[in-house]
C-alpha cells in the first residue's frame, strides 16, 4: 500500500480546504445551532462539485473514487463542522445501498444520491425486525442514536428477518423521527421508530451475503466518522497555535515556554497518528483488504484518543476560554466529541481491535 496522496488526492485536499473556509465559516454554525439556520447553500455546493457521488460507481451515476477520496473530503469537512448531512449520507447510508441493493431500485437511489438526495442508516438489527407479509416486508422496532434521520429521503434500515439480517430500503416519512439531544447542536442525531412500515420485496436485501456487506458498510462508516474527528481536532490545533502566538504574557508569546511547545506538540502528534491510521483505513477499504475491520476499529480508536487529548490542551491553552460560546473552539470540540460517542467509543474499538488481533493468531497458532 502506498501512503502518499496522489497529486489528485492532495489538489483534492486543497480544494476541499478551501470550500470549507469559504463555505462553512464558524458563524454559519453558531447560526444553526442557535437559530437553526438553512444549509442549503452549502449543501447545493457540495452536491455542485459532485462529492455526493464520490464512492457511487461511474456506471451509477457517480464519480467511481474510492474510500481515501472521500475520507479526504470528510476530514476538511470536519475541519469545518459541516452540518449538513453529508457525513450520513456518504458513509453510513450510501455503502448499505451501494453493497446490498440489486437492480434498478439500487441503480435509482444510488443516482439519487449522486444527485444531492440525502439518506440515513438506520443500524439495528438487534430492536428492529422484519417479517415477511403479502407482497413485501414489515418492519417494526426502534434505533436509537441515528444521524440524519430527520433530513433523510430514504432509510437504508438494517433489521433481522427469518432469513437473518436483511438490509430495508424505506422513504424517510414513512418512520416517526425524534430529535435528540447533543453535545453538537449542529449535529441531527435522532431516534427512529417503525411501527408496522411496509417495504416491497424488491427494496429489501435478505441472507448471509448480505451480512457480510453490512458489516463491510459498518466498516466504511466508522472509518469516515473518525476522518471527520481528525478534521475537527486538526482545527482545535490550528486555533491553539493561532492563540499561543498572540497571548503574551512577561513579555513574550505563550507559545514561547517550554512547557506549552510540549502540549502542542502532544496534540500535533496524536492527530497525526490518528491521520496516518484513518488513511491506511481507507486504503483496506479501497482495496478491500482483510485487514479492514481491524484497520477500522484502529482509526476511530486514534481518533478518539486525539480528540481527548484536543480537549485537554486545547482548553488548557486557552485558558478556560474555549468553555466559552463566544470562542470558536468549542464548536469543534463539540463535533470531535460527538464523534466519540458515535459508533463506538475508543475504548471500545481497542478492545474490539484487540480481540481481533487475538483471535487471528489463535487460529495461525492452531494452524501450525
């Protein structure tokens, strides 16, 4: 695998950087949270430069990049603290679609996508059922937690059937959507209930392969969820180091003693790291390596770690000014965090990475 972006992928990164300042400046983010303010504008630009359809196949619609295309996209956005849905739509909505739908209902929502049309995953197969009926399938249950779920078009639902987990394509007014509370105002996390919502036979997905591909999507949405984390945490650090070389104090720059260099550099090294490991994620995926799952769980456990560490310098530096509204800080702290408490925390993931580990040289020391 080759770790160095491409001259595509970096030009991309670059425009990418760009949008986000122009685009999505920190006042339209206080403008949502507090008055909950349009983002269309916005979402049309994204949709205008095609990002939508970045992993939608060419065939379909779309771009036919891979993953480390969007989790470069992903990362400036989070930069930003995008509160549009295009987190939901990309990485949790559109590979469930992309992976286990046939035919032309794929080929159309995938089009759709591509096109600007938003979407959510509802991913909870363990309170949400299907049965068969008539033409086509039930689905009762109700999944906490869910991103979007109040801004989506469709819902791609993953639930258990007779036939194991099956993957439900659903229009989004066909669910009672709650909206809940989060540490992110900017964020729409939600709570979806289905009482007794039909899906025809042909919008639905059943069977071992498609287990596998959930799993698979599961993979490609923690993996954006912790590009998103190492994009907010990056900007902690940019207005950390902003700061520390304007605040004097005894004369000189904060930046200047010792003790707050080896803070910032703390935080630089943490983000890295965490960009190395959600990059070499995105490769697996781009690659569909074996290593996927474990490269997945790694990169939204570094991510968490960095935006730990984000936290407690970045608010530290400030010195208690980043607890307040009237600093930019907090706006991307609140995303970072939020991104830790989504799809597994990193505690979660290490232990998740570390089973794996276990488990693969169980089965190489049995094979000797």
């Amino acid at each position: 695998m080759d770790f160095q972006l491409t001259d595509e992928q970096v030009e991309l990164q670059r425009i990418a950087r760009e949008v986000a300042e122009r685009e999505c400046p920190p006042s339209l983010v206080r403008a949502v949270v507090e008055e909950d303010a349009d983002v269309d504008a916005l979402g049309k630009t994204l949709v205008d430069l095609e990002w939508h359809g970045l992993t939608v196949p060419a065939e379909d619609g779309g771009s036919g990049a891979t993953a480390v295309e969007l989790v470069v996209v992903l990362e400036e956005l989070g930069w930003a603290a995008d509160p549009t849905p295009f987190l939901a739509t990309t990485t949790q909505h559109l590979p469930l679609v992309r992976d286990c739908l046939q035919g032309a209902v794929r080929a159309q929502r995938l089009a759709a996508i591509a096109a600007g049309s938003p979407g959510a995953a509802v991913h909870s197969p363990g309170t949400i059922a299907a049965r068969a009926d008539g033409d086509g399938w039930v689905l009762d249950g109700s999944a906490p937690h869910v991103l979007d779920g109040d801004r989506a078009d469709q819902l791609a639902i993953v639930a258990t059937s007779d036939d194991g987990v099956g993957v439900f394509l659903a229009p989004g007014d066909k669910a009672t959507v709650v909206r809940e509370p989060s540490v992110d105002g900017s964020l729409h996390l939600t709570t979806v209930h289905l009482d007794g919502v039909r899906v025809p036979w042909e919008r639905a997905a059943t069977g071992p392969a498609v287990a596998a591909a959930v799993e698979r999507a599961h993979e490609e949405a923690v993996t954006g969820l912790a590009a998103v984390m190492v994009g907010a945490s990056q900007r902690i650090l940019d207005l950390v180091l902003d700061h520390v070389r304007q605040r004097h104090q005894f004369g000189v720059p904060i930046g200047s003693f010792q003790a707050v260099k080896h803070m910032a550099v703390d935080l630089y090294t943490a983000i890295e790291r965490a960009r190395a490991v959600v990059h070499f994620a995105a490769l697996t995926i781009a690659e569909d390596d074996d290593r996927r799952r474990l490269a997945a769980s790694i990169a939204k456990a570094a991510a968490g770690d960095a935006q730990r560490i984000a936290a407690q310098h970045g608010i530290q530096l400030f010195g208690g000014l980043g607890y307040t509204w009237e600093n930019d800080l907090q706006l991307y702290l609140r995303r970072a965090k939020a991104g830790e408490m989504l799809l597994g925390t990193a505690h979660e993931h290490r232990l998740a990475a570390s089973r794996l580990v276990l488990s693969d040289l169980t089965t190489t020391e049995a094979a000797r």
